[in-house]
C-alpha cells in the first residue's frame, strides 16, 4: 500500500508547480496528483492556456523527478445560479491538453454546483450530457474522465443525491473518491465508497468530522483503513492521494510530513 498512497501538488498550493514538486520530491515522493483549480490551486492557468504555458509545464514536470498520475481539475459545467458557463468546454479542452500530455491517466471534474430541490432533476441531466461528451474525448486521448462526487455543498452531497447523480451517467465515466467530503456531509465514508467502489479510478484521502474536512490526519474520524479496504475489495489497483490546502510552503512540508509518516503507521512496509 505504501508505495499507492502519493502526495496531491494542493499541499503547496500557495507556490508555483516548480517549487510544489520540489517539496514533493524531497520529501521522497516520485509520483503525484496535480491540481490545477482556477482560484484555488493555480499550478497551470487552463484558462488562458497556450502552446508556450502548456510546453513550460511539461518542462517543469519533467525536471522535477515527479510523475504525474492524475490531474484533478475542479470544473463545473454550470455556474451557482444553473447557467452554464461560456468557457467550460475550452476550460475542459485545455485541462484534457495537459492531462494527455504529461501521461496522466484519469482526469477529475467536480460534480456540480448545490441546485434547488426543484431544479435537481434538469442539473443532473445537464450536467451528465457535458460529461458524457468530455468522456468520449478524453478517451480518445487515452484519458479517463472522473468525477468527485460525493463533494461536500454540491449537487452530489448527500448520499440520496449522490445516487441519483450516478443513475445520469454514463457508464464508461468514473469515481474519484474521497472520505472528507463523505464524513463531512455526516455519511459513512467506507459504505458509502463502497457503493461506487466498482466505479472508482482515483481516491484521495483526507481527514474530516461532520462540517470540517479541514483536519491533520489523526483528527478526525474518518476510518482509513475501512475506506481503503472498500475500495480494493472492489478491484481497485490506483493511487490514493493526500489531497489538503496549505497556506504557506513550511506548512505544506509539515503537514506532508506528518501524512507520511500518519500513512507509514497505518500501514507498516512488512504488510502487503
């Protein structure tokens, strides 16, 4: 399990992907999840990208030491008010880019935006339609798209929406998991994972309690292992990535090194 469980670049996202990586790197790791959302983690601009920003990440990438193994890119198709946004699609287009082009195998969306009770129903169907054409693209590219949904204060929060969300889709799309924004809703995250285990192609893994998924691992009361075991019994052979927002670059250091060691405990070398 150990050498399954990799760092996401939201750690250092208060610095550039150069210096991110760097920190990665020298903190042992080979491998990582790159986040790259608009606003929150700007380690690419898929926004205005261009051959030049898109031949520089490459670049970065490859210097680093660090493999990119998925790109979570938390984009919504429609806007809060369920209109759907102008740009998305060449949002999604340039994250594909990037993806594909640094050999990642699986791509993360966000599920959606919270909808009006009475406005659920036509969301959903929405939003699986531009899934449904972003998948056909990306798996022409060799990329399977994603989705992280359950998410906490989105379309896809509660397990009763949760499972509508996924009777919309495709079933070519997958899962991205993760316990935090299960145990934040006030769900059972191994269950509930369980449930779309057979569905899932990433996971990540942070600590949480009802209404805070901004905890130390340790600190909440999410059950790793539990978490973890329903996914594998379900066939899964991915990563699983430590996905939590740091503020400063001393921070992100400290807190992957109590991740790792946290994760090195759960699951010490001499066990399979």
């Amino acid at each position: 399990m150990k050498d399954r469980i990799l760092p996401s670049t939201m750690i250092f996202r208060s610095v550039s992907l150069r210096e991110a990586l760097s920190n990665i790197r020298a903190a042992g790791y080979d491998k990582a999840e790159l986040c790259v959302v608009p606003g929150w983690v700007d380690h690419y601009d898929v926004k205005n990208a261009t051959f030049k920003t898109l031949a520089d990440a490459i670049r970065t990438v490859a210097a680093s030491g660090v493999r990119i193994v998925a790109v979570n890119f938390g984009l919504n198709w429609l806007d809060k008010d369920g209109t759907i946004i102008p740009c998305a699609g060449q949002i999604a287009r340039n994250a594909l880019d990037l993806t594909s082009a640094l050999g990642a195998k699986v791509m993360t969306l966000a599920a959606g935006p919270i909808a009006p009770p009475e406005k659920k129903e036509s969301w959903r169907k929405i939003i699986a339609g531009r899934n449904a054409e972003l998948a056909e693209l990306a798996a022409a590219r060799g990329v399977q798209l994603s989705i992280e949904a359950p998410h906490k204060l989105s379309i896809a929060e509660q397990p009763d929406d949760i499972a509508a969300y996924w009777k919309e889709q495709i079933s070519t799309l997958k899962v991205t998991l993760d316990p935090a924004h299960i145990t934040y809703a006030g769900a059972d995250a191994a269950a509930i994972a369980a449930t779309l285990a057979y569905r899932c192609a990433h996971a990540h893994l942070r600590d949480a309690v009802p209404g805070n998924s901004l905890l130390k691992y340790g600190e909440g009361c999410v059950d790793f292992r539990g978490y973890i075991a329903a996914i594998c019994a379900a066939g899964y052979e991915g990563y699983f990535s430590m996905e939590f927002p740091t503020e400063s670059a001393a921070e992100g250091v400290e807190r992957l090194e109590h991740a790792k060691k946290f994760f090195a405990e759960l699951y010490p070398e001499t066990e399979a």
